[in-house]
C-alpha cells in the first residue's frame, strides 16, 4: 500500500513536477493549488504525509499544519520554500511541521524528509559545519527583513514600509541571500 501525500504548491509547474517525481517514487498524490483547496483536500482524505509551499498566493503553507496534523497526528508534514529564514523554519517547526526544506529541493531529499531518514542517517562528512562565531552583518539584515515580511504575511509594500525603505529596494535585498553566515 502507497502513502497517500498532499503536494500544496500555486505554482502549476512547481506542482505538476512534484506530483510525477512522487508518483512515480510510490506515492499516492493528491494536489491543490491553494489553502482552500487543500484545506478541502484534507477534511475529505487521509495523508500520510504532505509537501507544503510556504508562500501560496496571499496566503501560508503554515496554515495547513494544524488541520493536516489533527487529521493525522503521524502524518509527515514537510514544508518547502524559496524564502527560507530563520524566523520560518522555527515557525515551521513550533506548528507541528516535520521538516523545512529549501527549494529547489532534490527527489531524495524530499524522500527523505518524506520517509522521516534524520540527520544521523547521513554520514558525519555531509553536515555542515556549526560555527561559533557571530552572524554577519548582511546575514542578520537578512533574518530582520524576513522576520518583518513574515509579519506582514510575504507583503513586500507592507514590509517596506514597515522597514522605512523602498519596495524596489527592498526586492533587491531579498534577491540577494547573504552567503554563509
């Protein structure tokens, strides 16, 4: 028997990929292309696991965890983002969310995160080193100015106003992920 997952993503092309790549790997899908959609999705069907977008048009992959975690308290939640920060994953994470991974993500990585491998699985030589030393100066703009677009929902005129900046301005800083730290 194949785990029935939900693919939530707004982006057809995004969707449409995602549902082969699992289909193909053994995965029962099922997708929606908005909150309400999926929200539909979930009240009618049990998932075993899902692959949540955080940004869907105006609204939040984030909204989707409680319900789908009340359906399935063992369902697998996975979070995908091309925004990812800080403030999020910890968001993510505090609502029940499984994993947070950043787009574009591999088949077997969401595999993994789907099948619930952690990060002890994987030999020592492939983690990333933990560093001691302080966040840059760009790196901790960077978490600001996302934690501040969380607030105002992926507002980008909200969060430049709220910032005191331009909006074209500010688009110039998101496109530009500090490296590192």
């Amino acid at each position: 028997m194949s785990k029935r997952l939900l693919i939530v993503d707004d982006e057809q092309s995004t969707r449409d990929m995602l549902e082969r790549a699992m289909t193909r790997r053994g995965f029962d899908t099922r997708v929606a292309a908005s909150v309400d959609d999926a929200q539909g999705l979930i009240a009618r069907e049990r998932f075993d696991c899902a692959l949540l977008d955080l940004k869907i048009r105006h609204d939040s992959g984030l909204e989707l965890i409680a319900p789908l975690r009340a359906a399935n308290p063992r369902a697998r939640i996975i979070l995908l983002t091309g925004y990812s920060s800080i403030p999020t994953a910890v968001a993510a994470i505090k609502l029940g969310a499984d994993d947070y991974l950043c787009k574009p993500a591999g088949g077997e990585q969401l595999i993994a995160a789907l099948v619930g491998e952690q990060a002890g699985d994987t030999e020592e030589t492939d983690l990333p080193e933990i560093s001691n030393a302080p966040l840059s100066v760009n790196r901790l703009a960077w978490e600001h100015i996302q934690r501040v677009l969380a607030e105002h929902d992926g507002n980008i005129s909200a969060t430049a106003r709220a910032l005191g900046m331009h909006r074209r301005t500010l688009q110039r800083k998101l496109q530009k992920r500090p490296k590192g730290q």
